[in-house]
C-alpha cells in the first residue's frame, strides 16, 4: 500500500514518513522536468548505453 502512496504521489517512502526532509524522488524529477524533451532522450538513450557497457566489459 505503502508503494502504491508514493507511486501516486511522486514521493520517496522515506520522505512520506518523514525520515527525510528531503525526497530524491521529486528533485531527481524536477531536474529531469528542466531538460527538453530532446534531452531527455538523450540522457535516458546515454543510460541505456552505460548499462549496456558496464553488461558487456570483459573482466579483467
């Protein structure tokens, strides 16, 4: 239920009970809101990339 409550209101569990006065969630989103939408693919097609790298490295 818990989940469910931050899904629907955008916020960290942590933030809703008051564990933290600050929520990840929300800045992590607003930076995220300040780039064009070009931008955002960029980062998420960046992302992607990176996972994709860090998957594939040989093991030295």
């Amino acid at each position: 239920m818990l989940v469910e409550i931050c899904r629907m209101y955008g916020v960290s569990a942590d933030f809703l009970l008051g564990l933290s006065d600050e929520d990840p969630d929300f800045d992590r989103h607003q930076r995220q809101e300040a780039l064009r939408p070009d931008e955002q693919a960029e980062v998420r097609a960046y992302t992607k990339y990176l996972i994709w790298k860090r998957t594939h490295q040989t093991k030295k």
